[in-house]
C-alpha cells in the first residue's frame, strides 16, 4: 500500500511539474563541451550534489543544465545525495526536485542517483527517492551502458562514516566487490555523497569531518585500487574539486548544484589540482572506449575545468 500510495505521489508531482522551466534563461557559452552529435560508442552524462535546497541558485544551475542538454545532448543524470534539504521530506519534492529537473525528465534523460545524509533522515522520502532515481529495492545499486563500455556503482555512504560500520554497511561492501569482480565493462565510474579525497575545509582535509573522511576511504579505495575503478564523483562538500589521481583513481566533487561554501577551499591540500568554490556549479562528461573527456560548468554557462583522462590497458 505504501509503495502505491508514493506512486500517486510521483505522478501528481509530474503532472504538476509538466512545465518549462521559467528561472532567468542566461547566455551560456559552453566553450570547448561537444556538440549534439554522439559517437557510436559514446555516452554523455551529467552529474549534481547537493542541489536541493529550492533556491534561485539551483533554478539557474538547472537552467544551464538544461541548455548544455540541448547542446550535448546527454542523456543520463547523476544525483550526488542530499538532493532534498533538510531532511528528505516528500513535501519538498516538488519544489526542490520535480520542478527544477522536470524539462530534463520530459527531453528523456534518465535519472538516477544516491541518497546523502539528508536525505537519509525521511522513510518515505527514501522510498520516493529509490523510485524516482531507479534505484530497485536497496540504495546501492549498478548498470551497464553501450554494451559494456561503462559500469556505473551507486554507493550508499551514509552509514560508512559511522566508527562502527553497521551490518548494512558490511552487506553492502560485500556485495560491491561481488560486483565489481564480476565486471566486465571497460570504464567503472562509482558515484556516491561522500568524499574519500576533498581539500574542503568543512568536510575534508584537517576539517571538523576529516576522520568521516577517512572512514569511507579505509571502506573503499582498496576495492577500487583492487578492480580498477577509474572514476569516483561525489557532494557533500558544497564545492567543485578534481583531485591529483590517487592510486591510479579520479577523484570528483560535484557538490556546488544549490548550496555553494564560498572560501572553503584549502589549496595547499597535497591531492589538490583544481576546483571552484566561488560559483554553483555542474558536472559533464563524455564516454568512449579509450577516454573520458569531463567538464565543470558554472552557474554562469562557463567552464570552470576540463580535462581527458586516457584508459590505461595492461600494455600501457
């Protein structure tokens, strides 16, 4: 009955939402992003932490999202975690998800997603989120896309921060390396709310969250070293960062979709190369057999950063 009854809710808030975005359309310039011409072997993905907080700031950064769809036409959306502020409540989902994302959902971009410290506060609303989000019956979760060429990894890293890691954290640690044991696709990207890398002076490095920090990175970097994770993009820190590679592994914040930390920033961190924590901001990347291409794009339409990272094969 609860799961009907979360349906009803899904589908008014839709139909709800089933209008244009209406926030200040600004001029972006989106230098150096592709066009809308995919490869045949390629994928196009964007991704957003910590964006639920109903402010001009997250209609603006969905505006611009929108605008590089229509450019790049990328058709897969990763939500970092905390995506409702304060506490997940299905009363807000209206105005600090449907409505923001509903001209991505009605162009069919798919959505999928993590849940964050937040959003863990509310049952129902976890409920509603593993709907929308397409998560299935547990908050971790994995797909393919283009035959093989990518996996993707969902974490739950809400419990990992915990001293003592509960029982559904040692389920579900045990069910990721089953996972990624058994894949077989070419680029494994994990996306999850916390950080295992940030030079964030809230949640990162020598800050008051630091050993939060470390926790999920004792939890998980061996498995990533262990199976060849390429990529990990999370939030939590309000924040864009790209780390130095750390044992072979691309770190990501996207965490700046709503809530920005200005000033947060330790730039002397030793894994810090680049970021952003003066604007909202976005990610976007491209997918082909032998490289990602990625790009951070501000409030504003500009790119903040880009890069390539090149597959590394066993010859290499």
């Amino acid at each position: 009955m609860r799961n009907n009854r979360n349906l009803k809710i899904v589908a008014i808030l839709l139909i709800q939402a089933s209008f244009a975005l209406s926030v200040l359309g600004q001029n972006a310039n989106f230098n150096g992003i592709p066009d809308s011409q995919l490869g045949e072997n390629e994928i196009r993905f964007a991704a957003i932490g910590d964006a639920g907080t109903g402010s001009k700031d997250q209609y603006k950064t969905a505006q611009q999202m929108l605008q590089a769809q229509g450019k790049t036409n990328f058709n897969l959306l990763l939500f970092l975690g905390d995506n409702i502020y304060e506490n997940g409540s299905p009363k807000d989902f209206e105005k600090k998800f449907i409505k923001p994302y509903a001209p991505l959902f009605k162009r069919g971009v798919e959505f999928r997603g993590v849940l964050g410290n937040h959003d863990a506060r509310s049952e129902n609303g976890v409920l509603l989120q593993q709907m929308i989000l397409n998560m299935g019956t547990k908050t971790y979760y994995s797909f393919e896309k283009k035959d093989k060429l990518v996996e993707f990894f969902a974490i739950d890293s809400t419990n990992m921060v915990m001293e003592t890691p509960p029982s559904e954290t040692i389920e579900q640690l045990k069910w990721f390396e089953e996972a990624l044991a058994k894949s077989t696709a070419k680029w494994k990207v994990v996306f999850l709310h916390h950080p295992l890398y940030s030079s964030a002076d809230r949640h990162g490095l020598n800050g008051p969250d630091n050993e939060e920090m470390l926790r999920v990175r004792k939890l998980l970097e061996p498995l990533y070293i262990k199976y060849g994770v390429q990529i990990s993009i999370n939030g939590h820190d309000h924040v864009y960062e790209r780390t130095k590679p750390q044992n072979g592994v691309n770190y990501f914040t996207s965490g700046a979709g709503g809530k920005l930390r200005k000033g947060n920033f330790k730039v002397d961190s030793p894994f810090f190369a680049s970021g952003n924590d003066q604007v909202s901001s976005f990610m976007l990347f491209s997918i082909k057999p032998e490289s990602i291409k990625f790009w951070a794009i501000g409030i504003d339409g500009k790119v903040l950063d880009s890069g390539l990272i090149q597959r590394k094969t066993k010859n290499s």
